[in-house]
C-alpha cells in the first residue's frame, strides 16, 4: 500500500461542475501539499497544509489530521482547470517544516466546456 | 524574484555520456531537493540539500548518480554514463517555512 493514496485516478467534468478530489495518507506529518501539473509542463504549488482549511480564488483544500485526510476542492470549474492534480505529505522532520515529499499518483482531470 | 530556475529545459545525451542538470533555488531559500518523473509514473524523491551539505539521498540511485549543493554556485544533479532507462523529468524544488517551490523540470532524453 502507498503511504499516498488519491482519488480518483480520473475525472471528467463538465464546465461548471463543482470537483473533490481526494488524497489519504498513512505517516505522521508536518505538512500535506497540493499541486498542479499540466501535460509536459512543471509543476505549481496551490497549497500547503498542516490544519483546517485553506483557499484560493475557486480552489479549496481541506486537512483532517486525525483521520489523515484531505480533500481538493475546485468550484466553477473551467476547461483550464484540466490538469493533473497530485497530493504530496511532507514527513515530520524533528518540528521543522523542511523535508522531501512523498507523492500519490496523482488525479488527471479534464474538464469539457 | 524569479523562482527556482533550472537549466537546460530539454537535455539528450547519448548512452554513456554524462548529463550534468543545474537547479537556483529561490533567493532565501537554502534547501534544495531533486525529484524524478519516469514517463507514466508519479514523481520520486531524489535528494535533499543544503548548502555544502547532503541531508538526505535515500532516493539516490546507488551507481552513476551524485548531487551537490557548493556554498557558492547551483545545485548540480550528475549522472554518469547515462542509459536510456535515465530518460525522464527531473524537478527541482526549494523550501523556506512558507512552503515550496518547484522548478520548471529539465526532460532528459537519452538516445
């Protein structure tokens, strides 16, 4: 079992739709990420977690620590939206926020207009 | 600030040659970690740096593969006597207390 595990794996929607995205885990940590990646491009950091709640603009991510998981949120989704959408926790490291990620799968999502 | 720079964007060696990938990180910023894409798989970490220092390279292939992080300079994944199972994405990422930052990736491609 990966110690990340998202889902779903893929995701259509149509424009408009409101989107969840799912991402459980099974370490102790200091932080959980969210990231977008678009086909053959890099990689941008939309949050960093570590309790509650947190939003931007239509995105909202969404921590339980003690149930160890997290949701993604997108609201109005567009077809620019159309991503692939990974979930990364970063491993307790002695207090600090510093430390390498560990990564699901990552959710492919494509949102048709 | 112009984020975490890497360079070349796009790396083909032939089998056997050497592929050298730079990575800036974010002014401020003094860890550095490199990740690898393989081609329909997820990312994997490589290694952590700070400057002058290895924190940790358990994700580090054994053979053929070293990173350093000078005091002065980029960060410098190595690769020896590259194969063609080497071919993929590698991310750059550095972090402060705020969160991270990811580089743009240099795909390598070897023929």
């Amino acid at each position: 079992k990966n110690e990340v595990e998202q889902s779903p794996q893929n995701l259509t929607a149509q424009e408009g739709e409101f989107i969840t995205i799912n991402c459980s885990y099974s370490v102790g940590i200091s932080a959980l990420h969210w990231l977008q990646q678009h086909p053959g491009g890099g990689i941008v950091s939309l949050f960093m977690l570590s309790s509650g709640k947190k939003k931007h603009g239509r995105l909202i991510a969404t921590i339980n620590i003690q149930e160890k998981h997290s949701s993604l949120h997108i609201t109005a989704s567009h077809p620019r939206d159309s991503a692939v959408y990974i979930c990364a926790v970063q491993a307790n490291a002695g207090g600090t926020s510093y430390g390498k990620l560990t990564f699901g799968q990552g959710t492919i999502l494509t949102v048709h207009p | 600030n112009a984020g975490v720079m890497q360079n070349p964007r796009h790396l083909v060696r032939r089998r056997g040659q050497e592929a050298r990938l730079r990575c800036s990180p974010m002014k401020g910023h003094s860890h550095v970690y490199w990740y690898r894409q393989l081609p329909e798989e997820g990312l994997k970490f490589m290694v952590y740096l700070q400057k002058e220092n290895i924190i940790d390279e358990s994700g580090m292939p054994k053979e053929r593969f070293s990173a350093e992080f000078p005091k002065e300079g980029p960060s410098i994944l190595r690769i020896q006597q590259v194969v063609r199972g080497d071919s993929a994405a590698y991310f750059c990422a550095s972090s402060s207390q705020n969160g991270y930052t990811f580089g743009s990736g240099t795909r390598l491609t070897v023929v």
